[in-house]
C-alpha cells in the first residue's frame, strides 16, 4: 500500500545506504523494526510484573550488584 509520508530524506537515505536496500526498504525494516521492538518491551515489562525472572542457575548479576 502507497502512504504519502513526510520524513527527513537524509536519514532515510543514510538508512538505506546502511542496510544495502532501497529507500522504501529501509523504511519498511524501521517501521517492521519498531513494532518487533514494541512487543519485546511489553514482554520485559511483563516479566518484570509478574516479579521478574528466576535465576534458577545462579548465573544472572544481582541488581543489588550494579
């Protein structure tokens, strides 16, 4: 589907330039991008509602070590 964006041509070239795609395919990765990124910090913030995650092995850094 066509949209009719306004975006900064510079970044959007630089993008691409980046990844060796077109100018549409680097915006069609951000946009693919952003809403995997959206999913994964609703994931995290699950986790961390439901208390976090058991280190059963011990192998995880202590927050109280930061």
């Amino acid at each position: 589907m066509r949209k009719n964006l306004v975006v900064d041509g510079d970044k959007v070239s630089e993008l691409a330039r980046r990844r060796g795609t077109s100018e549409s395919g680097a915006v069609r990765e951000a946009v693919d991008f952003a809403l995997a990124a959206e999913e994964v910090m609703a994931a995290i913030h699950g986790l961390h509602a439901r208390g976090g995650i058991d280190d059963v092995f011990g192998r995880m850094p202590d927050e109280a070590d930061d």
